[in-house]
C-alpha cells in the first residue's frame, strides 16, 4: 500500500473514531445558546422555552445568553467563530441568515457556510394591517385606495431591513403602487402609532397584533407567506391577489460550522424532540407562531438558500440601505 495513502487512511479512520467518542460522551458540560436579541424579544422567549426542554432531554443545563447588537450580527459573529463541538449554539432569524449580509457591509461571517443547521423552530408569520379608518377591507381596495390617492400609502415596520420592511417593499415592486416606507426601532413602536391612527398600515408580525385584530381595533388585509395562517383562516395571502408572492419570517438553531455529525445530530434531535412535545407547542401556537410540519436541518438548510437569494433580489431592487 502507499505510505502517503495509508497515513492518509489512518488519519481518516482516527478523526472517524475521535469524532464518535466526542459523540458518545457528548455533552458532559452545561451548554450555552446565544439569543442574538434583547432579553424579552420574541426569540429570547423562544429560546428559553425550547431550552429548558433540550436541557431535561441532554441531562445538562443549557444557559441562554443575550448578545444583543448590530440587528443581530454582533450574537452571530460570536457563534461563528466557536469551537464546533456541540456546547454553543445559538437562535438565529432570516434577518441573521439571510437578510443581514446585504445589510450590514462588515459582516465578517457568511450565514450559508460558517453555521450548521440543526432546527427550523418556528415560522413567524407576517400580517398587512390597516387602521380601522382606513376605507378598505381587503388587499385590493387597499392597493387601489393607494393607487388612487384615496388612501396614504405610508406603512410602518420594526425597522429598515427587517421581514416586514421587505414585504412591503415587494408588495411595492408587485403592484407599482406609490408606498411609502416609515420604520420604527422595534415593532412595538409601529404598533402603538398604528393603533393611534398615526400611520395608517403595518407590516406586522401576527405575534404582536394578534389581541388588536381579534377585539376589533385592527382590521387585517392579508398575510405574507404564501399559506393563510392557521391562527387567522379568513385573512388571505397577498400571494391569492399577487401570484408567488411571499416572504417568510422564521427562527432557527445553528451551530458553528463543521460540527461533527453525531454530536450535530444528538443536538438536533433535543430540539426536533422539544418542538414536539404538547406544551411546548401548545404555547408557540398560542403565541402566534408556527411550528413547521417539517422543522428538519434539511429543511431549514433549503429554507435559508431560497430566504437568502429572495431578501437579497428585494434589497437590490428596492436600494434598502441601513442608514
């Protein structure tokens, strides 16, 4: 045999074998998962719920850690540039890995190639809402109130960049109607003008505005993902007026690149297990998000590529800029 081929081999075989018995004592250590946001934001309440389930079901603590900064980047960059043996991890976005890289220029990361997938948590659909002053009742009269002058085309979003922002700048490129975007630090400032009739539209995650459509206070118009969320069955999508139009919002759980694959998929089996359990699912439903039929790393992986080449076409051709 070859000398060089068989070092070769050799070196092949201990990595094989080093790498099942980093899995097989895996993990012997309490684990870290970076919250890229602040602490109450919708993904720190995620995160600490499916947490405290991987926790019982890897008998080890999983410590949830706020690295708030940079719209999500600062978080990020820390798990990326981490050992890739299984005890950090951390709850990314489609801002984080996806949207941000055409975003924030000193990205020192690429969100398809420095991570591991490991779970779609949750989608968290987006909902087009309008003042109940507003003379429209659903999307078309909107966008023809709009069209018209009848109706002011400003629409309000958590900030520049954000899903929200994108789904009206795309719904903008569909209907060539004159739009106008006003973003807000937070989404929770949006929601609160609209409320007060101060702007008349948002671009709104269903989480926070579910209470104001069901007691009446805001009229919804039509979702952003191409399916009608569970929650809302009567609101349609703007895809059933605008054909393919659609624009996810999600959470999911990386690791840093190059995990070794058992260690990868003893972790990812905690979380698949935990978005399964009843309670848990129970109270994201409740919450306003979606547990996906199929929360698989494959099926995270293909939702990315797509999210990310979909954010960066609406970014380019709408000249997004974060100021």
């Amino acid at each position: 045999m070859n000398t060089r081929f068989a070092k070769r081999l050799l070196m092949a075989a201990t990595l094989v074998a080093s790498s099942l018995a980093l899995a097989q004592g895996y993990p012997d250590k309490p684990l870290k998962l970076i919250v890229p946001y602040p602490p109450g934001a919708s993904t720190d309440v995620t995160a600490r719920l499916i947490g405290q389930k991987v926790s019982t079901l890897l008998g080890q603590p999983v410590v949830v850690d706020n690295k708030g900064g940079a719209s999500g980047n600062i978080g990020t960059e820390f798990v990326a540039k981490q050992p890739a043996d299984g005890y950090t991890f951390m709850l990314g976005t489609d801002a984080t890995h996806a949207a941000n890289s055409y975003l924030i220029a000193k990205a020192t990361f690429n969100p398809l190639t420095d991570f591991t997938p490991l779970a779609l948590a949750v989608m968290n659909p987006i909902v087009l809402v309008v003042h109940p002053s507003v003379p429209a009742h659903n999307l078309k009269e909107y966008v023809d109130g709009v069209r018209s002058g009848k109706i002011s085309g400003a629409f309000g979003s958590s900030g520049t960049g954000s899903p929200h922002h994108l789904a009206g700048e795309l719904l903008k490129s569909h209907t060539k109607a004159p739009f106008l975007h006003v973003p807000y630090r937070g989404g929770g400032p949006a929601v609160t003008d609209v409320l007060g009739g101060q702007v008349p539209a948002i671009f709104s995650s269903v989480v926070s505005v579910l209470p104001y459509i069901q007691s009446g206070r805001l009229r919804a118009l039509a979702v952003t993902e191409a399916k009608r969320y569970p929650g809302l069955p009567n609101v349609p999508t703007i895809a059933e007026t605008y054909e393919g139009f659609d624009v996810p919002s999600w959470l999911a759980f990386f690791g840093p690149a190059k995990m070794p694959a058992p260690v990868a998929q003893r972790l990812s089996g905690a979380i698949l297990t935990a978005l399964q359990d009843p309670e848990i699912k129970a109270k994201l439903d409740s919450s306003g998000v979606v547990v996906p039929a199929d929360p698989s790393p494959k099926a995270l992986a293909d939702l990315q590529q797509r999210d990310y080449a979909l954010k960066g076409k609406i970014i380019r051709e709408a000249g997004v800029k974060i100021e």
